[in-house]
C-alpha cells in the first residue's frame, strides 16, 4: 500500500491543478445587430445566422 512520505505543499498542488481552469466562450458580435453571441450559432436577438432569417423572434 502506498503511502506518501510527506505531505505535500501548497505550491506543488496548486502548481498541478493549474491547467484546470473554465475557460470564457468565444463570443463574436451579429453582424446584423451587433448583439455578442456565440461564434456559429443563430443570434438570439434577431434569428439571423449567416445572413439570412432562420428563427423567427418573439419580442
């Protein structure tokens, strides 16, 4: 059975857990409304993805 020798530090653990991190979405403005949304999806402002009308909106 393993067991450690020393307890491990601080530094060494932060050091290891620092790749696990959640990372922001890429957000790119609607060309139509300049609304930010989410890069290759329809805009939830106006409906509209690569130039044309897909979703119609409900105000």
């Amino acid at each position: 059975m393993a067991v450690p020798k020393r307890r491990t530090s601080r530094s060494v653990s932060r050091q290891r857990r620092t790749h696990k991190k959640i990372s922001l979405p890429n957000l790119s403005a609607c060309p139509e409304c300049s609304e930010l949304r989410p890069s290759h999806q329809v805009c939830p402002k106006c409906g509209q993805y690569a130039g044309k009308q897909v979703v119609e909106v409900k105000e």
